[in-house]
C-alpha cells in the first residue's frame, strides 16, 4: 500500500491477518494519504512482492516496512475468521464441531491446491512471497515495539492513537487447530514451511 505525505513516500506492504487495518488508521491519523490506486479499489491492499515488484516497477520509496505473525497464529486467525465471520458459525458450533481442524485440511488439501495460494485476495499466501530484501520487518507478537520504532523514525506522530483493531473475540482467539488430523501438519509445512525459518519462529505443532 503506498501512502504520501509531505512530499515522501510510504511503501507499507500489507500481510494478510497481520494487524493491517491498525497500521493503516494509525498512519492516516499521522497524516498519510493512501494512494488513488488503493481508495478507487482498483488493487489489492494485500499485494505480495511477485504483483507488486511489478506495477510498482521504478518508484522510489522513502520508507518501507512490512509486519509478519508466527504462521500458525496467523493461518489460525484465517481459518476461525472465515468460520466465524463469512460462514456464520458461533464460537460454540465451532469448538464443539471441531470445525477449525476439519476446515484447515480442507482449505489446505483441496481448496489452495485447486484455487491456488491468490485465492481470497492473497490471504493464503505465504508471508515471505510479500516483502523485498530492503523491507524493514516488524514482528505482530511486538506490537507496541512496532508503534515506538514507527513514532521514532518520525512515520507515526508521536500523539498518535494506536489500537489493534479487528481485535478476534477472546473466545475464538482460544480455538485451535489438531495438526496431528489426519497429514494436516504435512499439508501445512508444504505451504508455509519457510516462513518459520525466514522469519525465525519457533515450529510449535
């Protein structure tokens, strides 16, 4: 997502389920201005580097920056989103149903290998195919460590009001998923394997 201010220029590269709808208030409320492309939604707002290294080609950025979350979390909050939030499934039908495990080999085993990982605007991409070699990364565990680093450097304003937004019910923030149903935790690694050791995180399965 590209955002300007003052004559400079903010390259921050949106991962899905990483805190994006924050960041993005925060930034506007520092006085930022999201680029024509992103306010006319003609693009996505979750592009990965592969899409956007090429309509971006040639523009200069002063600053840029990208947050990632622990793989697991971050899948987990994909999964208990779509459950809770499209599908309409209460916390109670999911937990008792054991929809979370059965729904992740699902989207993992059948719905990515046929759609393809840009299925869903590029949720299911995985967090290493987003940002450049010269982006700054931020970890989603360190949140407030990203708010004071951003207000340092000047990017946020130092009065700036920051929540996590889009914040998961503290219900469905406590369902998981069994990794050991059936070759799920195979399934998994094969999409998101790299991100643990990129981005070093420890494997908790």
């Amino acid at each position: 997502m590209i955002f300007t201010r003052e004559g400079k220029t903010l390259h921050f590269i949106a991962i899905p389920k990483t805190g994006t709808t924050t960041v993005v208030r925060a930034l506007e409320e520092s006085g930022w201005l999201l680029g024509e492309e992103y306010t006319s939604r003609r693009v996505s707002n979750h592009e990965p580097y592969y899409v956007w290294s090429k309509t971006l080609a040639g523009r200069d950025f002063d600053y840029s920056f990208s947050i990632v979350r622990d793989p697991v979390e971050r899948f987990t909050s994909k999964i208990s989103s779509t459950l809770s939030r499209e599908a309409g499934v209460s916390y109670e039908e999911i937990r008792l149903g054991n929809w979370m495990t059965r729904s992740a080999h699902a989207a993992l085993s059948e719905m990515l290998p046929r759609l393809g990982k840009d299925f869903y605007d590029y949720h299911y991409v995985p967090q290493h195919c987003f940002p450049a070699r010269d982006t700054e990364i931020f970890k989603f565990e360190n949140f407030s460590q990203i708010v004071d680093t951003l207000k340092s450097r000047g990017v946020l304003d130092k009065n700036c009001s920051i929540g996590h937004e889009n914040k998961t019910d503290k219900n469905t923030r406590s369902l998981k998923i069994d990794f050991n149903y059936r070759d799920l935790k195979e399934f998994f690694l094969g999409w998101y394997g790299k991100d643990f050791e990129i981005f070093d995180y420890d494997m908790k399965l």
